[in-house]
C-alpha cells in the first residue's frame, strides 16, 4: 500500500510543513506567549522529612513528596489567585486590561483565567517548587509571576507559623497525658510483683511442672492396674457364670488340694488302697471284706473331693472380693493423683496468666516510653522552628522570557505534519476500504468466494516485453506472462480431465478484460504439449481471433451455425502444430440467435470427437447474453477480470448467472495485475525471468518495459 500512496503521504508531509511555518508566523504575531519562571524552597519541618523526623519514624521521603504536592496544589487554589488578580502590580498589567469593564476592574474574572495562566509543580526528591506564568508580553508575564511567588510566600509562612504554635501546644498535652499513662503502669506493675510474689515466678513454675511430671506417671501405672484387674475380675464372673457349674482356677484347686485336711484324707485314701491291694493279693478280689474297703475308700475320696470342693469355693469367692477391692483402692488413687494434677496446672495457669500480664504490662511502658522520647524531640524540634521563623523563601526571582513559549517552530510543524498526514492516512484508508474493483487475486476468494485458477502480470510487469500480449507464449516463451500461463494451464488442465470436460467457455464482465489473449495464449501452450487445441471466436460483435493468427476470417462460425458452411469447411489450421481456429465469420441476420439451436450443439459434439480441448472466446457479458446461452452447452465455464477494472459486484453476478444456468464454472483468472503492496508480484515475475535466463542480472532488474502492440483495437485482448 505504501508503494501506491507514497506520492500522498509525501505530499501530505511537505504540506504538513507548509501549513506549520506559516502557522508558526501567523500565530507568532496574532497570539504570542511569554512563559515566566520561578522556583521556592520550602525548608524542611516536622512531620516533612527531615533529618529529626525520619530519625523519630515519623517523617521521609514519601510524607515529604506528599506535603509539597499538597503545597504545590494549594498555590492554585482559587482563594490564592483571586489574591493575585488583586494585587496592585497585576492590575496595572496589559493582560488585567482586558477584566475593566466600563472602568472598574474584576479579580473575580481575572482569577478565572489565571487558571490557565499560571502553574505550579514540585521538582521530585527536592524541596523546590516551581512556579510558571504565561502572558502575551513578556513584562506581564514577569509581574503575574512575580505576584504570584509573593502571595504564596506570604500565605505560606503566615500558616506555618500557626501550625507550628498549634504543634507545640498538641505536642505538650501529649507528652502530660503520656507521662500519667506511664506513672499508672508502673503502679499496676509494682502491685501485681506484691500480690502474686511474681519475682519467685520461675522458681515456683518449675516446682509445679516437676509435680505434674511426678504424678502423671502414677496415674498411667494406676489406670494400667485398673484395666489388668477389672481383666481378672471379668475373667472370674465369666468361671462364676458357666453352663456346667463354677470352673475354678487351676491355682485355686491347687491351693485347696494343699490344704492339712485335704493332705490327712489323702493320707488315708493311700493307706486304704495299700490295705486294699494287700488284701486282694491274699484274698481275691470277690472277697467280702475286699468290698467293704472298697466302699469304704469310695467315701473317703468323696469326702475329700467334697472337702476341695467347698475349700475352692471360699478361697475363689474371696479372690474376687479382692480383686474388687483392689479395683476400688487403685480408682482411689488415681482420683487423688489426678486431682493433685488439676490443681498444680491450675496454680501453673494463674501463675503464667501473671507472668504474660506483667510482660505485657512492660511492653505497654517500654513503647509509652518511647512515645514520649519521640514527643520530647519533636517538642524541641517545634521550639527551634519557632525561633527559625519562615519556612518557605525565594530560590529564584521570577525571570523575564527571552523568547516565546508559544508558538514554537519545530512543535508547530509536527502538529501541523501530523494532522495533515492524519487525515491523508484516513482518506487512503477511505479509500481502500470502499474500493470495490478486483485487485488482486484475494479479492477474488474474499470477495466472490470464487477458485482462483490463476493470474497474469500487466505487460509492464513483464521484462521479457513481449511484442503481441494475444502471442506472448510464442514470441516470450521464458516471460512471465507466459510463466503465468502454464501455471493456469497446469491447473486448468487437471480440473478439465479429472472431470472429463473438453469444451470451455471464457467469458469477461466487461470490455478489454483480456479473454482473448488468454484464450489464444492457452491454445499455444497446450498444444505445445501435443494435445490437439480448436480456439473457436464466438465474438460475432467483434471477432479478433483470425487476426491474432493472421487467417482469413469466413467461412466460419456463422456460416456453420447458418448452415451455409460444414466445420471441416471452415476449420484453419494455423501455423503452430496442433492449433486450429474457427473464425467468427461473417455477421448476419439472426446469427446471436442461432447459438441456442441445435447446431451450436452439434458444432460442439463434432469437434469434441477431433480435438482434445476447445476454448471458446465469446463477447463480455455486460454487452451481450451470448455467453449466457453458450453456458449451458459447453462444459465448464472459466471467467476473466481485470485488475483495476471489473468490481466484486459484476464478478459475483456472472458467477450467479452462470451456476443458475447450470454451467460449471472452473474459476477465475484475474489478468493484468500490477505491482502493490511492497511490489510483492513485479519482484515474483522478475526473478522468474532472472531465474530462466540463468542470473538475476542487473540488465534484467533495470530493463523497461515496452508495452505490448495488439494485434487489433479490440477491448477484449487489452492487457496493459
């Protein structure tokens, strides 16, 4: 875009120049400014960073930038500037002038465009404050600014010497209040050390920790006892509670078995089996006496059985009522142990309670402290700014300009460059944006939706300069507009057969478009590739065809369609090898009519038996329908437009037209395009030509282009 608009927006630059020198004079003479500098120190105070403040945590760099911004706005405060208009030496100033109205002046409107006038501004990590008024003369803008910087200063130390009286009388009732609040924490800390004997605090807490850390381990040891004997004793109810009776412990029986009646009877059981055997041996064993000891060592075993029996009986009941009192003795003890365990971390918890109160206690008089350290030094700091005096002073007078503020050469022509190339730049964005013809073939797919089968540089593009544009591929063969065309061949050629169409139909939107040079240049590529081409010029307006091959032009299509002629008849076979063309004719009567009969039908099927391709040239479709009754009886359709000269609007509508008479159309090749956007499409065709002739030479880069002759005057084969 910038390759096509640079002579506007060079243009617009010097313009831009232009329109700022003279604005620069015009302004210099009709409304000259005058800018007037000052600048005040504002000594440093309490509370605005000093060396005695930010040493006391309560000043620094940021509070200072904040008090002389505050400073800083509050010069152009409205009661400030009404001051000023007021002053004498304003008054007498050309700029009050024009606030007399019929001889009685008005601060009120003067201070209304003071506020325009004049401006104040800190100077960052400084105490400065800079101090500007603006005026027509340079005299008035030294007496406004001037004005100005007094009443400022005068405003200023007034107030500051309020504050600072109002400051030291703050500070002292401080301190006073500080000083009882100290006083009333001491007495609280002197009588919680009395009362709670806090000095032996550490001594005491460890003799509270030791206790707990004695006591927990006897009750662990108790509740480990509690849980082993309530174990037994439900052991023991479990015996107790048996389906068969009371199954006793295996050491109960054996106590039982050990005791002196239970060892006497066993005695005599022994005895009596000895008797007994020693009798049996002697006896028999059916005697009369061997049965009566027999019943007789029977009963004493039952009666000791009976005697273990009862002695187990005791000695398991009174195992379990120990057991039990074990149980309650240990549950005791741990009761006790717990709670001699509660009331040391009771007395532990009072005791840290105080001790956290008294540490407390001592942080609260240790800042106090510190307060009324920082208020002492502040108070001796106010006294010495009493003694000081003013605050703020005079750095620098106010000048008198040595030049003008406004207008100013080089601000004047950017602003004036800037505007000018700004509504420039807007213009050609205007114009792009509205821009409706085909340009490039991007346009094409956006704005049509439509395949782009290919497209062809303008003549001027090409350096090859070939003489005919309509024989480019014959006379340039290494050219890029015949580059162009086999590229469009390769493509159309691969749509054509992988569809079976023969027969194609070019047709334009309007006049000059360029239909027959592509036609004629496509039937010489393709034939040179052996495949036999029949170039048929339905152009019966204005035929061209016959002249771009140098033929006689009838017999031809009109004569066949008229039936005065047969196509063997009227076919020419030209000078390039597989290449044949079918002239228009002669025009007559009816003969437009005549391409919706049956002969143009049967014209097409003839020659589909003899040739492998036939491209039809026919007449643009805004000045004739021919193309739209030939559409539907060929078999495909491929559109051409021009660059710069058909819209998206005549493209979309011969593409609608031509699908609603069912024709299929291939695409669109757009033709005679020209370099944009950075040159993008000359620099692509001269490296095809550099790239064929063997070098990027700089012959080739530098060559000029010759624009092409045509063959006739005919629109259609235009291509420059």
């Amino acid at each position: 875009m910038a390759r096509v608009y640079w002579p506007w927006l060079l243009a617009s630059g010097f313009l831009g120049i232009a329109v700022g020198i003279g604005a620069f004079f015009i302004l210099g003479r009709t409304s000259p400014q005058f800018t007037s500098t000052a600048f005040v120190e504002v000594l440093p105070v309490l509370g605005e960073g000093t060396a005695v403040t930010t040493a006391t945590g309560i000043g620094g760099t940021q509070e200072l930038g904040i008090a002389m911004e505050t400073r800083a706005r509050g010069a152009v405060s409205d009661p400030l500037l009404l001051r000023v208009s007021d002053q004498p030496e304003v008054r007498q100033t050309r700029w009050a002038q024009q606030f007399v109205v019929d001889g009685i002046y008005s601060p009120q409107a003067a201070m209304q465009d003071l506020r325009n006038r004049v401006r104040a501004r800190t100077i960052s990590d400084t105490s400065y404050i800079q101090f500007t008024a603006r005026a027509s003369t340079r005299d008035d803008a030294q007496v406004i600014n001037k004005a100005f910087t007094d009443v400022f200063l005068l405003t200023q130390n007034t107030d500051s010497r309020a504050f600072v009286s109002n400051e030291i009388q703050r500070s002292e009732r401080d301190l006073r209040r500080l000083r009882t609040d100290i006083d009333a924490l001491n007495t609280r800390i002197n009588n919680l050390i009395d009362q709670s004997q806090v000095t032996s605090a550490n001594e005491q807490t460890s003799i509270f920790a030791k206790e707990i850390a004695v006591l927990q381990p006897l009750v662990a040891e108790a509740r480990q006892q509690i849980a082993a004997s309530e174990e037994r004793l439900e052991n023991f109810e479990q015996m107790m509670q048996a389906p068969g009776g009371v199954v006793y412990p295996e050491f109960v029986r054996e106590e039982a078995e050990r005791a002196n009646i239970a060892q006497q009877l066993q005695l005599q059981i022994e005895n009596s089996e000895a008797a007994l055997r020693s009798y049996e041996a002697q006896y028999g064993p059916n005697h009369t006496e061997l049965r009566r000891r027999r019943i007789m060592l029977q009963a004493l075993r039952d009666q000791r059985e009976q005697m273990i029996q009862k002695k187990m009986a005791e000695s398991f009941s009174a195992l379990v009522d120990s057991t039990r009192r074990n149980i309650s003795t240990l549950r005791a003890a741990e009761a006790e142990h717990l709670g001699k365990i509660a009331i040391a971390e009771r007395r532990l918890n009072e005791l840290v309670r105080t001790l956290a109160e008294r540490e407390n206690l001592q942080l609260e008089r240790a800042r106090l402290l510190e307060r009324m350290q920082m208020l002492e030094t502040k108070l001796s700091s106010l006294t010495l700014e009493r003694e000081r005096g003013a605050r703020v002073r005079i750095a620098q007078e106010a000048t008198r300009p040595d030049m003008r503020s406004f207008p100013r050469l080089i601000p004047t022509v950017a602003v004036s460059v800037f505007l000018i190339g700004g509504a420039v730049s807007g213009l050609i964005f205007l114009r792009e944006v509205t821009e409706q013809r085909i340009r490039t073939p991007l346009d094409v797919s956006l704005g049509a939706r439509a395949r782009v089968l290919g497209f062809i540089p303008d003549i001027s593009m090409d350096p090859s300069a070939p003489k005919r544009i309509e024989l480019a591929c014959e006379e340039a063969p290494r050219g890029a507009t015949a580059e162009a065309i086999r590229q469009i061949r390769s493509t159309l050629l691969k749509s054509a057969r992988d569809n079976g169409q023969k027969a194609i139909l070019f047709v334009s939107g309007l006049p000059g478009s360029g239909t027959t040079s592509i036609v004629s240049n496509l039937g010489i590529n393709i034939a040179n590739i052996d495949l036999k081409v029949l170039l048929i010029d339905a152009n019966l307006r204005r035929p061209s065809l016959h002249k771009v091959f140098g033929t006689g032009d009838k017999p031809g299509l009109a004569e066949i369609l008229r039936e005065t002629a047969t196509l063997d008849e009227s076919i020419i076979q030209t000078r390039i090898p597989n290449l044949s063309v079918l002239p228009a004719g002669s025009d007559g009567e009816g003969t437009y009519e005549r391409f919706n009969t049956p002969a143009m039908s049967e014209l097409i099927s003839q020659a589909r038996e003899k040739y492998d391709f036939i491209f039809i040239d026919v007449a643009p479709s805004v000045v004739a329908g021919d193309a739209l009754a030939l559409s539907h009886r060929v078999d495909a359709v491929a559109l051409v437009v021009r660059a710069y000269s058909e819209k998206r609007g005549l493209l979309n509508r011969m593409k609608s037209q031509m699908e609603d008479a069912r024709a299929s159309v291939l695409g669109v090749i757009v033709n005679a395009i020209r370099p944009n956007a950075g040159g993008y499409f000359k620099k692509n065709f001269q490296a095809t030509i550099a790239y064929q002739n063997g070098s990027a030479s700089p012959a080739t880069k530098d060559a000029k282009p010759v624009k092409a002759k045509s063959a006739d005057t005919d629109d259609n084969n235009t291509n420059a």
